[in-house]
C-alpha cells in the first residue's frame, strides 16, 4: 500500500491568544473538529476517488479553544494530492520535497490573508487505501501519545455514513511539516485518516460496481415510479434565497410572513401541508428569522438566535404554539433533532420513501428545504416556490406567471385564509403590506463599497462549497452581513 503524503493544509493557532484554552494536545484538538467523507472523481476522472475534509471550529460545542485561527496554510491546489515528475513520490504542495522539509508555499499563510476565521473547512481527495494528513498546531507541548478519534460525524448530504478513524500521531512522528515561521517548527499535532480499500465497511465507497452507494446508514431509497423523477433540493435559506421545484434561484428581501408551500391532501391523508416563512429586514436585505410547518393538525414553528448558546438552550421550537415542548412528530411523521440542536428532521419516508423535511438555524438565520421530493409527494405544491410541474412562479390564482420578484413575495404574503402558523403575531400582517427595502440596490453598493471583509475573502470562506448556486448565496450572504461565519448556515 503506496503511502500518499496529501497535506492540504495547515492551520496554526498564533501565541498571542491567551484568553482561551490551549489545545496542543491530541485529545483537546479532537473537541474542535469534525470529518465529512463521500465519494467524488474532482481530482481522479473517471476512477472512484474519496474526499476527506476536516473541519476546524473553534465555536463547536465543547471545544475550549473560542478564539480566531490565525494561519492557514495551503499545501496543494485544489485539494488534490501532488505528485513528483515520476508520478510516484507524493508532495506537500508547490515545493519540491517529499518530507514536507523544505516545501515552498504559495504566500497564503500570513493571518491579514486569511481574515481570521473561528470555522474552515480543509479537504482533501485520495484513493483508497492511501493515507490523508492534516496538521494543527497550538502552543508548544509535548504530546508522545497516539490518539484515536473515532466518531459519528455529519456528512455532506446530513446523513451519517460511517464512524471513520482518524489517527493523531502525537510527536511520534517522522512528519514535520515547514512553514513559513518558526510557530510550527516543533509540537506540531499530525491527524492521519486511511482511505478504505476492500474492508466491506460503509466508509468503503468505492467497493464494487454500483456507481454510488447511498450516503446514508437507513436502508437504500427505493426507485420512484415511473413519471415521478427526483427533483432538485427546493427551499429558503439565508438572506432569503429562494429555490424553485426546478432548481432556479430567487431573492426576495421584504419583511412580512410568506407561503413558502401548500400541498392540499398531503399523503392521501386529506390533510395539508403548509409551510410560512417569517422574514426580518436589516437595511437593504432582509433573513429568514423562523419557520413554520403544519402538517393536519400539528405545528412546528423553528426560530434562529443571535445568542451564543450551547446544548438544548440552542433549541427555540413551539410545538402547537408549546415553547420548547417534546416532539416526536409532526402529523404523524416522526420528528429528530440533530446533536448539535441545529437540524429538525421531519422524515416522510412511511409514505415518500427517502423524502424528508429539514429545518436549519445558524445564529439567527433559519432555512428550509425539501429533500427527494417526487410528483407524487409535492405535484400539487403552490406558493412562492413555484408551481411543481413547471417551475414557474405563479400568482395565487394560478394562471399569471410573476417574473418580478417584490411582486411575487408581496402576492404570497400570508393572508388570514391560510391560517395562523406562527406562536405570535409580527409586524406586518395582512391588509399591511409586506415592507420593502428603499433603493436596495443603491444601498447594496454602498455597503460593499464600505465593507471591511473584501469579496476575494468571502469567495475564499465559500470556496469548500460545492454547488455553484450555495456559494453564490455564500458570498452574497458575507458581503451583506459583514460576517464570514456566515459559511457555516450552507
């Protein structure tokens, strides 16, 4: 087995923060980060490859650290392994060693580049049964031991598809990785993670000859019937970004409450499903700030928070207008909160197999999106998401297509006749119309023109993301708010 050095990046916590916890140690370091793997071809063509990416979040839940990471180093392009010319003798990058001794580096490490982030996403592709590493580094301490940290990890697709190992090497290493200072010259923590090859495991993706295996530890999705085809992930998130059932994007950036969706006779039950977003304007944009979902008789209404909270404190819900009342499910559709209580599940699968429902908040932001939704399930969906069939956004009666979009927020505005979802009422309520921005576009100017994070650091915070409409909304999303945490509500 061919050991393949693929270190894609660095990143150094700088000495001069000292109001929080170090973590040198293996075992303070595995508190702060995450893994997602899936199965991709960016850096092999047409040979099954596997992406690792390791996620560095000095705010996760537990981790002592709460501070900005001062350095990112990158040590390839792309995120896909460097070879010599022999095609054989891996390398660390730009540079010409494969001992990571004297590699030279591209001039992206210095802290003013990097923009000081508390969330990165580092990934990596490999084949497998080649060895992935990570290197991080925070205060000089020795660290001899090895550490295994395995875990249940959030993947890609919020699904979990395998508790993966991943080695910290501690200082028994031979992998001392250069950087451009002195910081990261000793006590340096290597994460190593060995790709899969032939194990039978689910982290074993490339096994065999199905193109892909399902992402998921729940049993495979079964194929929908004939003339009901897999339509693209619709939604609202953000700085209200809106999907339709044909995968076109829209912004709407009034306030008021709007009819995201309405499926008359949802599940052949003659119940329906309803779905309002209440927005919040903030100068010349505005956010989804709650969710609400009834389906029959029940209501579940999701609500963001600028709080730092931890633990159940993150969960601001109303069941049946109940503040922080249990849940199990929504008409009969068995509800789950994710374990970091950012994430509610309504899963449909008892009648939709594979379809789902999911609420996400970050900080005070709130998004909704409908996954594997069929004809079957959503053909009848009417609201400011357009018509199904089509995807063309319709008024209420219908008939007349909308193509301006103030115009189309302010005709699905919730009126009384689609019934009262939300726990209290919020400025403005039908007859008051919803409010809109004055000169959004002037004033959008003008804010960049004045924004202290530039939009090469807002294209390099969304860069991890993989659909090209998510980072657009990314970037659009730091530039408005100011804030390139922001990355972490996609």
């Amino acid at each position: 087995m061919k050991l393949t050095l693929s270190l894609t990046a660095i990143a150094a916590f700088g000495p001069t923060l000292v109001r929080a916890a170090d973590i040198g140690m293996c075992s303070a370091q595995a508190m702060c980060i995450d893994f997602t793997v899936k199965k991709t071809s960016e850096c092999f063509g047409e040979d099954c490859g596997i992406q690792v990416c390791m996620i560095l979040d000095t705010e996760k839940e537990g981790c002592p650290k709460e501070e900005n990471i001062s350095h990112l180093c990158s040590a390839s392009s792309g995120g896909c392994a460097a070879y010599d010319s022999d095609g054989v003798t891996p390398l660390t990058g730009k540079g010409t060693s494969s001992d990571c001794t004297s590699t030279t580096f591209d001039g992206k490490c210095e802290p003013e580049e990097y923009g000081g982030q508390r969330r990165i996403k580092m990934c990596q592709e490999g084949k497998p049964g080649e060895k992935l590493y990570w290197a991080l580094k925070d205060a000089d301490v020795a660290d001899t031991g090895s550490y295994d940290y395995t875990g249940v990890f959030p993947f890609d697709n919020d699904d979990t598809t395998c508790s993966p190992t991943v080695k910290c090497l501690g200082d028994g290493h031979s992998l001392e990785c250069a950087t451009p200072n002195s910081d990261m010259s000793s006590s340096t923590r290597v994460w190593e993670y060995t790709i899969p090859a032939d194990d039978g495991t689910a982290c074993d993706m490339c096994t065999g000859p199905t193109p892909d295996p399902p992402l998921s530890t729940l049993p495979p999705t079964p194929s929908p019937p004939p003339g009901s085809n897999i339509q693209p992930t619709p939604g609202g998130n953000g700085d209200p970004h809106f999907r339709t059932w044909k995968d076109e994007h829209f912004e709407f950036h009034g306030q008021c409450d709007i009819v995201m969706t309405n499926v008359k006779d949802f599940a052949n039950q003659s119940i329906d499903l309803d779905i309002h977003l209440r927005t919040s304007m903030v100068r010349h944009w505005s956010y989804i700030k709650a969710a609400s979902i009834r389906i029959g008789n029940d209501i579940l209404e999701i609500q963001g928070s600028a709080a730092k909270e931890d633990g159940e404190e993150k969960r601001h819900h109303w069941i049946n207008f109940e503040y922080r009342g249990d849940i199990t499910d929504v008409g009969g559709f068995p509800v789950t909160i994710s374990p970091r209580n950012n994430k509610y599940m309504i899963d449909l699968d008892s009648v939709y197999p594979g379809q789902k429902i999911e609420i996400m908040t970050y900080k005070e932001f709130v998004g909704v999106k409908m996954i594997g939704a069929t004809e079957e399930s959503f053909g009848s969906a009417t609201g400011i998401i357009g018509d199904f069939k089509t995807g063309k956004t319709y008024a209420r009666d219908g008939v007349t297509e909308l193509s301006d979009f103030n115009e189309l927020g302010m005709e699905w505005q919730v009126l009384p006749s689609d019934g009262k979802l939300f726990h209290e009422l919020a400025r403005p309520q039908f007859p008051e119309r919803c409010y809109l921005p004055e000169d959004p576009r002037g004033e959008r100017a003008r804010r960049l023109d004045e924004s202290s994070i530039s939009e090469e650091q807002a294209e390099a915070a969304c860069a991890g993301l993989e659909d090209k409409l998510s980072r657009k909304d990314c970037l659009y999303d730091i530039l408005a708010t100011q804030d390139l945490d922001m990355v972490g509500a996609y």
